[in-house]
C-alpha cells in the first residue's frame, strides 16, 4: 500500500508545480507587456512645456566628443532651451572611460552650439539611469527647481520618469528625435533592456 501512494503523491507535487509555473509564467508574461505599453506610450509622446530645467541624460561620448545618441539628445534640449523652456540645462553623467565625463561633454557641446556657460549645469559623477535621477533631485533641491523636462531616448523615458517620480520629482518627458531610419531589431532590444532594467529596479535590485 505505502509503495503505490508513492507515486500518488510525486504526481500530486508535480502538479502543484507544474500550476506554479504555469502562474509564474502567465504572470510575467502579463508583466512584461504591461511595461511594454507603458514604455510606448512615452516614447509616443512629447510632454515638453515650461519648466525650471530641462535635464539631458547622458549617453556615449569619445574622446570629448558626444556620440551621435547623446548629440541627438543635446541638440533636442538646445532646441527646447531656444523655445524658452526652460532658462537652464542639466547635462547628466560621469566619467565614461577616459578623461572625459558625459555630464562635462554635453555642457562643452552646449556652449559650442550657443548656449551660455551661466544656463547650464554639469552633473559628471553619476554612472547610471538611477544615479542620475537621484543627482538631479539633488541639484533641484539646492537650486530651488520644481518642474523639468527630462530629454534622453524615446524608450528610455519610462524608466527615468518612474524613478524621477520615484525621488520626489515633477518631471515632463520629451524623446529626442530619431537619428534618420533606426533599425528596428535594435529598438526591440532597447525596449527588452528597459523591461528588464525597470523590474530590477522595481525589485530593487538595480
């Protein structure tokens, strides 16, 4: 009798896991898609109206010189500071390899294209989307700012406005404009990274 209970009971566990994945499965499938709507839904929109900065989050830069990416999104907050904005700009970002920070590339980019030393601010130690968020809540308090309007990548915007919101921040996103046709393959991988990115920050983990 004890040995055909026996496989009773193994088949009983199996179900109860195989239910579990099962769960775990539909769950993060659900999760997934319902970050993914959230991720195209600001990327779709641009938020930009008056503000006390505009705030540009910084991306590759070589040898002092911004990437493509990041001058996409320098000149983007260029454009928005000539439409008066906002009277400033917050450049984002630490060292990025070399001699250089992201946060000092884009304010020596700025000035190059016109915009006065006086109307921006170099935030150059921050290493990540988090980071910088927490900088930028930093330099808001000591600067008195209450409003800004973040700049960065259109699938990035989620991301950065939830931990923005996060740190205590009014904040309004406004996407850089595409660089020409941008292969498609590559923003469904920006998009898989920042699912994955916002879960583990969700999960403080990140």
């Amino acid at each position: 009798m004890k040995t055909r209970a026996r496989p009773k009971k193994r088949r009983r566990v199996l179900g109860s896991v195989l239910v579990v994945l099962l769960a775990l499965g539909v769950g993060g499938a659900c999760w997934w898609r319902w970050v993914d709507v959230q991720i195209e839904r600001y990327a779709a929109q641009d938020q930009a109206a008056p503000a006390d900065a505009i705030c540009v989050f910084g991306a590759a830069e070589y040898d002092g010189r911004p990437s493509p990416v990041y001058r996409a999104r320098l000149d983007h907050a260029r454009v928005l500071f000539n439409r008066n904005i906002a009277p400033l700009i917050i450049t984002l970002g630490g060292d990025g390899g070399d001699q250089y920070s992201e946060g000092g590339v884009g304010r020596e980019y700025l000035m190059g294209a016109g915009i006065p030393e006086s109307a921006i601010i170099a935030e150059t130690e921050s290493r990540s989307t988090a980071e910088s968020a927490r900088r930028i809540a930093v330099i808001a308090r000591a600067n008195g700012l209450r409003r800004l309007v973040v700049v960065s990548d259109d699938t990035h915007l989620f991301r950065i406005h939830a931990i923005c919101a996060a740190d205590g921040l009014d904040v309004l996103t406004s996407p850089r404009p595409r660089e020409g046709v941008e292969d498609s393959s590559d923003e469904m991988e920006r998009i898989d990274h920042e699912v994955v990115s916002y879960t583990l920050w969700r999960l403080h983990l990140e």
